[in-house]
C-alpha cells in the first residue's frame, strides 16, 4: 500500500486538482478498452514539469513505485497497476506551446493527442506525419515512450525520426531539458534517444520538440489484389522506385482479415472482389497534384502490365479515400468470436511467407477451428497477427505465444516491431536481444533509477 506519509507529503507539493483518490477512482482503467481496472489507490495529475518534478521527488525518497499513463493505448500491459502503486497521468498537460512554421517545429506537452497535434499542423499547412488508429487517444509522450510506429513509417520513419528533442523528468525529480529544434544538432551525446523507445523506465517525458513537414498537396490511394507473395514484394519495390520518393503507406491483408473488413456485420465494403492470395492499400503523398496523379496511375498501370497486380481500385475522392483506409482501421471485427490475442512483429520480408506458413500450421494444427487474421505494415516488415480460440482457454496464450515468437529467433525478426515489450513480451525479449545487451540495458536502468521505481518491471 501506499505509505500515508507519502500521500500527505504529495498533497502538500501539489495543487488539489492534481490528486485523485477514494471513490473519485470509480470508473479509472488502466488500459485502453477499460478492462484492466485501475488498481493503484492515488492517481496524480501535475499540470507542468514542476509538478511532475516534485511528484516524483517526493516518490523517490520513499521508494514509492510509479507507474506512468498516458493515452492507455499500448496494447502490451505495460500501464496495468496493483494497490502498492502510485500512478501519474498526463491528461492536464495537453498544450501545444507553440507551432513555428518557418522551422517547421512544433512544442508540445507530453499529454496531446496525436490528432490534436495532426490538426493545429494543418491549420499552419504543415502536416506531423506519425499516423496510428489511436490518434484521437493516443498521447505524443506515449508516442515517445514506446517509439511508436503506424502507417506511414516507410516513408517518414518511426516515433524517434520526428523528435528534435525532449524534456524529461527522472526519478529523483531533476528535470532534464533538452528541446533542440534543431535538425542538425551534434554537439555531445544525443540525449532524447535514451527517452524515445524506453517506456517510461528511465524517466517522465512532460514536453516535446517535434519536427513538422509541408502538407501534401494531393493524396493518392489505390487498393490492389496482388497473386502470389513475390509479386507483392516485387510491387513494394516498384511503386517506391516509381513514385520517386512520394509512396507513405504499403499496408498489406492476407484473405481471412480482407473478407472480415468487409463482410457484414462489418461496415466495409471490397474494393475489390475476394479471392486473391493478398491485397495491399497503396498510398502517395505528394505536391503536385496533375502531375502525382498522373505518376501513380502510371505507376500503377505498369505494375499490372508486368503481372504484379491481378485487379486494382483507385480512390477517386476523398470519402473513397477514407474508406479504404478505413478497412485497414477496422481491427476490432476480430473480436466477433469473443477473446482475441494480438501480436506485433516484425521481420525481413523475404522470410515473411516461410513464417507465416509456420505460424499457420502450429496454430491450427493445436486449434482446428480457431481463426487467425494477418495484416499489416509489410513495407517496413511490421506484421500484425491476430488470433482467436473462442472462450480462450487458460493455457491458449502461452501457447500461441510459442507458435508466434519462437520462429521469429531464427529469422532476424523482432517481437515487437511498434508496441514495445511492457509486462506481455518480457519473457521473450532474449529471442530479439543478446545478453550483453539486456546487461547493458540495465545498466542504465540502474544508473537513471537507482530505486527501481518508474515503471518497474516493465521491459527487463
């Protein structure tokens, strides 16, 4: 539990807007679907750094276990909570201090959303690239804290690419400012990159310099059928060559997730008809619209020409556009048979078809009748995975588990390629990293949390 000392002490350094306890905790989850209730009895919310600083300075010195919330839209359990933990949450700290159009630089506190920020950047004509389905919950510093990825990272990177710099918060409360808005900044050790990726381990990021880019002029989206796995990649390569830089997104569906998307009770509709072994949505984002239009349609036509696409659709508006990306939003109509399982991984993608081959017969060789969806980022070799055994039994997660991560050890792959590890991946972290890495890890863990109290357990 948490000390009564402590509680008194934390009232005392911050304002009453900032404490929440009793049965004002009624209805708190901490997860994004609410179906991991909150158990930590104090939540906080500082409004600044300040009162960041001084929350966790008063939890350092009582060894008080911290957990961090964000948005609460990781999907690896790495926001769940237990009576003897204390948990801050950034939901006051949403301003967007300022946007700078001519550098092309946008300060933020860690607690907007990620469409909040995707707005005002359209507003000034800029545009923040990160896209994910979460974006109206998602926060920028659980962007941050997890590296997160979507849709567009083939063309504009991870979470990581976009940040300039950061202000942290470390468990013994010093604060940490580092908001460079510089692209080209090599003066010591770059700093936020111990931050971005580290899930809230190492300290509380409270504030943002992100880089910002042009607003496209024109968005291109096609949705195309593709007949066997080498066309499909061959056409990944074809379209980047093609589109001379412009391609954002290559989002690829396997059968059973396409036929889901858009099949009642699902609201979707197939661009294309059902029957063909894959089917990728293909975006460009570019500045001049006669002559990008005309670039990906001939793209487009040259790639059926050579064989690579069996059947294609071309958005011609903007509604068209918004429902084709929403059949690849659409990831909830899994959940029609009851209790899913999802995974995030990722791998070269010449070995794509070989796992998946190996995922398909260890799974369905333990659940015959079970379905298993596949889709995913292919242009950056991010897979999603998602599978479902009716009223999940008790040993179904460990299982499948086996199935999904194991093969990954001999293939270069990743277990997380975007959602980070959390408390879900921590046993398997030695297949995607080496001992002498994880030492490493911990190493610093120790070094910027000697008391082990942010987000402890999480990752290692």
């Amino acid at each position: 539990m948490v000390s009564p000392e402590l509680v008194a002490e934390l009232k005392r350094a911050l304002p009453a807007a900032a404490i929440v306890e009793g049965a004002d905790l009624q209805g708190r989850s901490s997860d994004w679907h609410g179906l991991q209730p909150l158990r930590s009895p104090l939540l906080l919310r500082p409004a600044s750094t300040e009162e960041v600083s001084r929350t966790l300075a008063a939890c350092h010195a009582a060894s008080q276990p911290v957990i961090v919330h964000g948005g609460l839209t990781g999907l690896v359990h790495g926001t769940d909570t237990t009576e003897a933990d204390v948990v801050v949450s950034l939901e006051r700290m949403r301003e967007i201090e300022a946007i700078d159009p001519l550098q092309r630089v946008a300060i933020v506190q860690a607690g907007v959303t990620l469409q909040s920020l995707q707005e005002a950047a359209d507003a000034q004509g800029l545009s923040f690239p990160l896209d994910l389905g979460a974006r109206g919950t998602a926060t920028l510093g659980g962007n941050a804290s997890t590296n997160a990825g979507g849709n567009r990272v083939i063309r504009f990177g991870m979470t990581r690419d976009m940040i300039l710099g950061l202000e942290a918060v470390l468990a013994d409360g010093t604060v940490v400012t580092s908001l460079n808005q510089l692209i080209k900044n090599n003066a010591g050790y770059d700093l936020k990159h111990l931050f971005v990726g580290s899930e809230g381990t190492l300290g509380v990021i409270t504030r943002l310099s992100l880089r910002l880019r042009e607003k496209p002029a024109r968005q291109d989206v096609a949705f195309v059928a593709v007949p066997d796995f080498d066309s499909l990649a061959r056409l990944l390569k074809h379209m980047d060559r093609s589109l001379g830089g412009s391609l954002s997104a290559f989002e690829a569906m396997w059968p059973a997730f396409y036929r889901l998307v858009t099949t009642p009770p699902a609201k979707g509709r197939p661009p294309v008809p059902h029957g063909h072994p894959y089917y990728v949505l293909i975006e460009a984002m570019g500045g001049d619209s006669p002559a990008d239009e005309e670039r990906f349609e001939a793209a487009l036509a040259s790639a059926l020409e050579e064989g690579l696409l069996a059947d294609a659709a071309i958005a011609q508006s903007q509604a068209e556009v918004a429902a084709i990306w929403a059949l690849r939003d659409d990831v909830l109509q899994t959940r029609q048979w009851g209790p899913v399982i999802g995974f995030d991984v990722s791998l070269p993608i010449a070995r794509i078809p070989a796992y998946i081959e190996c995922v398909d017969a260890g799974f369905h060789g333990r659940w015959p009748q079970g379905r298993h969806w596949v889709f995913g980022h292919l242009g950056d070799g991010n897979l999603h995975l998602v599978f479902s055994v009716g009223n999940l039994p008790e040993d179904a997660r460990e299982a499948i588990e086996h199935i999904v991560y194991e093969p990954l050890a001999s293939t270069g792959g990743s277990i997380s390629a975007e959602h980070g590890i959390g408390l879900e991946k921590k046993p398997w972290l030695t297949l995607s990293r080496s001992d002498s890495e994880i030492a490493l890890m911990r190493t610093l863990k120790k070094a910027f949390d000697p008391r082990g109290i942010l987000n402890p357990g999480r990752i290692f």
